[in-house]
C-alpha cells in the first residue's frame, strides 16, 4: 500500500497527515525521533483489518511545521493540535495507539478527554504515574532524558557523523532515516524540544486516572523502559486493563516485530468493549 499524506492546519500549525481506510477511526502517535514514518508496518495492516488509521507528523517532527519558541512543544499544545485534527477530520471518539514520547501525550490525553477515547494502546511507555514512581531502575535507564535538556545536546547528537545517537539506538536500523530527518535546520531542536517544554510536566503533573480502556505493550529487551513502570500502569487504570509482554525485541516495536504487533493490535481493537 503506498501511503498518502494531506497537509491539515489546526491550532495555527500544519500538520502532515497520514489517512488510510475506512471503518472506526484509529489514531497513531509516534516518539522521538520519529515520525509517522515508524508505522508504516502497523498502517496498511489496521486499514486492512477494517479502520481508519490516521497518523499524523506531530508538531516538529517529520514534514509537519515545526514552530519556535518556549513552550511551543508543551504537552498542552500537542494535545490542542490532536483535538484539532480530530475536529478538522470529524472525529468524536476514537481508539489510539501511542509509542514512546506519544504514549506520554496519549495517556495524559486518554486521563483528560476520555470521552474522545474509545480505547489507548500504550506501547513502550506506562502511565505518567507509573513511570515516574516506577524507581532506581527506571531512573538509571533514563539518564538520557537530563542530558536532552542540556544547551549542549545538539551539538553531541550531531558531532563526529551522529555518534551519539547511533550507540544509543544500538544501531538500530533506522538511524539512517532518522539522521536525515534531524539534519534538516532546527529539526533536531524540535525534537529535543519535547523533553525540554515537559520535563517538569513529567515530574509534578497530577495526571488524573485513565477511564478507559486500556493494554499496555513492553518488549523485554528495551534499553530505556523497565517492565514496572508498564505493569504499574493498572494502578493507574480504572478500566478494563490487558498487558502483553514481547520476549527479545528492543524499543522499537512497531519495525522490530511488525506482524505480531499487528496481530496484538488488531485482535485488541476487535475486541467487544
């Protein structure tokens, strides 16, 4: 399937937007450093399976806008632009799948409008809560997080052909991708600057409890997330909640291990509520 993207202006940005299929609507958040280029594997197959996926380029990332300014990647905002989209497209309630960064928006988002929710996939990242109560561990596997924030980050990503960011993918297949789209002027500030406009968000916020349904999906060998901090996700859940582990893939889920993760998906997106 060749995917096909719009351009959409909400919340005063334009967002490049993927929308494929027909059916209930399914929405897809991706992380940093990536756009909704890391489903390419997930859209075809949920189109397939009867929905209508709709992946956007989240604001700084990919082909949409990517703004400048204090706060102007705030979670407040990212949210305002997935409201938007929704609105733009018709949208009154929809399932969403998140990874990584988006699985931080998408739980925040799934606690705060859940009635624009039908049901959340996490994958990679658990509730706010979790995460953040989740311990030493969780602590030491995402000291990556206080480097993000300093002046200096740019220059260490990007210094001696991206060393950095090729030893802490563990040369992942996708570096060279991801390189090109970072390469482009102010994209990798962008990117970093999720981190920056959220870090005390991550820390204090009082996210309030998820009301939805919900499944949380972690990969056993994942560099920068523990297991805890996804399975303490139900703490946090007062819905319906499904776990499912993956046994010897890293972070990247959704390009490591496409076919089972569609089939986990799939099958949950099935499921009578």
């Amino acid at each position: 399937m060749d995917l096909h993207a719009s351009q959409i202006r909400v919340n005063n940005i334009l967002l490049n937007v993927i929308i494929e299929g027909t059916g209930p609507d399914v929405i897809l958040l991706h992380g940093f450093p990536d756009s909704s280029y890391v489903w390419r594997n997930q859209i075809p197959a949920l189109a397939a399976a009867g929905f209508r996926v709709i992946a956007p380029d989240l604001r700084g990332c990919g082909d949409s806008e990517a703004p400048k300014g204090r706060g102007a990647y705030a979670i407040d905002a990212i949210i305002a632009d997935i409201l938007g989209l929704m609105s733009h497209l018709g949208i009154s309630k929809a399932s969403m799948i998140a990874h990584d960064w988006g699985a931080n928006i998408g739980w925040i988002f799934a606690s705060r409008h859940p009635e624009k929710v039908d049901r959340y996939v996490a994958l990679s990242v658990g509730h706010t809560k979790a995460y953040r109560y989740a311990g030493i561990r969780q602590v030491q596997r995402a000291w990556y997080a206080a480097l993000f924030l300093l002046p200096v980050a740019e220059t260490i990503f990007s210094s001696m052909d991206w060393r950095f960011l090729r030893w802490i993918s563990n040369g992942h297949p996708e570096t060279d991708h991801w390189i090109k789209n970072l390469s482009r002027p102010g994209r990798l500030t962008a990117g970093l600057g999720w981190y920056r406009d959220n870090s005390v968000t991550m820390l204090t916020e009082d996210v309030p409890m998820t009301r939805v349904p919900c499944m949380g999906v972690w990969s056993s060998a994942d560099r920068f997330l523990t297991e805890k901090q996804m399975m303490d996700s139900a703490k946090y859940v007062d819905a319906p909640w499904q776990y499912r582990r993956i046994v010897g893939i890293q972070h990247w889920m959704q390009l490591d291990a496409p076919e089972l993760l569609n089939k986990i998906l799939v099958d949950y997106l099935r499921q009578t509520p």
